[in-house]
C-alpha cells in the first residue's frame, strides 16, 4: 500500500488506514510506502514531488532486493511512479478526486494542463484505476481508462459517545487550510455571522497564518491547530453545524463523520459533496459565496431539519461503511489475480 500518509486527520490518511486494518484483519499481509517511513522534504511545493520521488526509489530497492508482491495500490497520482516501480503481478491506483482539477485550483491552469497530459498517460498504464466519488469516476470513464467505483468509507465504531462543546452556538471547521478547502470563503462569510455564533477551525495547511491573522478580527473565531482525529471527532460531535465550503472535493471523510455523529452539514454544492448528500440531507450552499454561506449558518444553527440528519444518518450507516467497502477491494484484487 502506497500513500503520502496512513494517518493523522486527513481523509486519504483514514482511508488507506482504514483499508489496511481490513485487509490485515481478513488475513492479508501488508507492507507501506507513505511519509512515516519514507524520506520527504517537508515543505510546500516539495511535500508531493519528494514523496513521489522517494517512495519510487524505495519500491525500485525493494524489487532490487528480490521482494515480490501481488498486488501494488498506490493512492493518488503522486503514488504512481513507485506503484510502477513495484514488483508486483497486479498494479492499482486509486484516485480521491480529479487530480489535474486540484492542481488547477492551487496552481494554475498551466500546471493543471500539464497535469492532465500526464493523468492520461499513468490512468491508462495500470491494471485498474479506482475513484472514490462518482464525479471522479466519470471523469476518468470518459478519458477510456479501466476504471471502478468504490466509494469512500467510515468506521462507525471510531465515533465518540460525547462531544466537546464550548459554545452555546458552536459551528466547527475541520480539516486542511487551504484553497481547495474554501477556508478562505469562510473567513470572508464570518462578516455576516452573528457575533453569538462560534466557529471553530481545527487543522493546517498554507493557509494557517491567514486563520490566526483572522482571529484577531473576529471574536467569535477560534483556531484550535492540529488536532488527533478522535479529538476532532469529539468538537465535531459538539457543534451545531459542520461546514465544509469547499471549492473542489473528492470524497469528503469529514462529512460522513460528521453524518454518523448526528450533526447537520452546510457545504458547497460541489462535485463529490453531492455523491453523498442532497437537498434532503444537507444544506447546500452555491461555491464562493460567502454572505449565502453565512445567511445558512445564521438561520440553521437552532433550526436544521431533523428529517435531514435522520436521513443523513442512515444513508452512511447503510451506504459508506468499511465492511462493506473492504470487501469490494478485496473482491478487486482476487478478480485481478484470478
């Protein structure tokens, strides 16, 4: 298994984690490639290169040294120069979202054209490509790649029995301070937020000075850092809403989470957003509009639909558990095999 990271808050990390503890407890054995073993350069603009970089030196020693796989997964484009460098009989990507539409967003629209030449070129050259959204899946569909749907996934058993609450009237961000993100958005939106409303903010990214900054300004703005998930898990678990004002998602962890803890959602209606939630099991809110964001937030913060967090509940109870998802990996990897 290969990944820039298997743990910490972010949604790949839990993912890839979540998969290996299921392999591993089904009887597969399993090796990593990710930033906890592997040398990186820490910085932005190397952490993804480096990682590609080195891992790919680490998957060429390792067939050097005579270690044979059968199955090599690699998660995210990044993951693919030592997915190809594994001896492996069978290689595997899988993609948490449309990866020259994130770079886009971040980088430009020189560097996403570059980007996607090279998405063509490595989607088309492994066994098979999996997507954990549906938007993802058809964008790689109609580029002709040999691609599957499998949805990402919670573990209900991870959820807390309480949460933490601070704040009579407590709204919770969670997750990486950035662009793609929409943190930004949601600063400009705290403008329009009643003063009794507290928004907490924990994680971070590039965007972390311009949180603290913003913290001086807004009163009912807290930056809480980085936290471990179950703690992240615990403030969720204690808020009236989750927001999640993203401008590009895959499949957002965070907002399943915040599903099987019982807590409403306002979220941009974005690709990936709306693989899991609709208009009848969140509020939805139009990208990069911060006085639409912060009017929902006012008027949702004592008054979210029950019906909705009902309905919201039970669709990841039924559609996005490990179990169930495990298993389509593993019925993958035995067809590929076979």
């Amino acid at each position: 298994m290969i990944s820039p990271k298997v743990s910490g808050i972010g949604g790949v990390a839990q993912h890839v984690s979540k998969l290996i503890k299921k392999l591993e407890s089904s009887g597969f054995e399993v090796d990593t490639i990710s930033i906890e073993n592997t040398l990186h350069i820490p910085m932005k603009g190397l952490y993804n290169p480096s990682f590609a970089f080195y891992s790919a030196l680490k998957a060429m020693f390792n067939r050097f040294k005579g270690i044979k796989y059968d199955i090599a997964h690699g998660h995210n484009l990044p993951t693919w120069f030592s997915v190809k460098a594994s001896k492996a009989r069978a290689k595997i990507l899988t993609l948490h979202g449309v990866y020259s539409k994130q770079i886009t967003v971040l980088h430009g629209k020189f560097l996403g054209f570059l980007s996607k030449r090279f998405e063509v070129y490595a989607t088309r050259r492994v066994n098979k490509l999996t997507c954990i959204s549906k938007d993802t899946y058809n964008y790689y569909k109609k580029l002709g790649v040999n691609v599957e749907f499998i949805p990402n996934a919670i573990d209900l058993n991870d959820m807390p029995s309480n949460g933490l609450k601070l704040y009579d009237k407590q709204v919770v961000f969670v997750g990486r301070l950035s662009k793609e993100k929409g943190i930004d958005v949601l600063l400009d939106a705290l403008k329009y937020v009643d003063q009794d409303i507290h928004l907490l903010v924990l994680g971070s990214g590039p965007l972390k000075d311009t949180v603290i900054r913003a913290c001086k300004l807004y009163p009912n703005l807290h930056y809480l850092g980085y936290k471990p998930r179950y703690e992240c898990l615990k403030y969720i678990a204690g808020s009236n809403l989750l927001v999640l004002p993203s401008r590009i998602e895959g499949m957002p962890t965070v907002l399943l989470e915040a599903m099987a803890l019982k807590v409403p959602v306002i979220a941009s209606r974005v690709p990936g957003v709306v693989d899991i939630v609709d208009d009848k099991t969140a509020v939805l809110v139009d990208v990069e509009q911060p006085l639409i964001l912060a009017r929902a937030i006012n008027e949702f913060i004592l008054n979210y639909p029950k019906s909705f967090v009902k309905r919201a509940y039970d669709r990841v109870v039924s559609e996005f558990n490990w179990d169930s998802i495990g298993n389509k990996y593993i019925k993958l990897y035995v067809s590929l095999l076979s």
